[in-house]
C-alpha cells in the first residue's frame, strides 16, 4: 500500500507535561514514527495488540495514547486519509 494512503503517528513531547509523550499525525514530524490504516477495524486491532506502542518502540506504560480521538479523527478524514488534512495533532 502506498504510504499515502496511511496515517503517520509520531512521538512529540508535551510541553505542558515534559515527562509524558502524545501522539500527533504528522508526515514531517521528527523521531520515530508509525504507519496506520484509516479504518476503525485498524485502529482496534492496534490497540488490542498494543502494536503502537510497540512500532514506537516504547513501553506501554511510557505512552497514553486516546484511542477514542483518533477514532474521532479518522471517522472525519475526507475522501482518501492523508496525514496532512489533520494538522499538527493540537
């Protein structure tokens, strides 16, 4: 599958909070970053198996990660996904 066709998670410090982490969409963001499909059924597979997390490469406990927004956020993605159509994350 072509890479714009999926979602881009990044790690990005939360200045608010210096020692939690969030996740933002983001094709240019810097670090390390995961490949999604913007399909719900997706999103709950990842979550079951923790694989964000993991494709992160940080432990469960380091990252909260709101699976509720992101459904929120890919059920409002026009047309074909792309990572650019949903902002910095804020």
């Amino acid at each position: 599958m072509l890479q714009r066709g999926l979602l881009r998670l990044a790690l990005q410090p939360d200045p608010l909070h210096p020692q939690t982490v969030r996740v933002v969409f983001s094709r240019t963001a810097a670090g390390r970053g995961a490949w999604l499909h913007p399909d719900p059924d997706c999103l709950e597979l990842a979550r079951r198996r923790r694989a964000i997390p993991r494709a992160l490469r940080v432990p469960v406990t380091a990252v909260e990660i709101d699976f509720e927004e992101l459904a929120r956020r890919i059920a409002n993605l026009p047309g074909e996904a792309d990572a650019t159509a949903l902002g910095s994350g804020d």
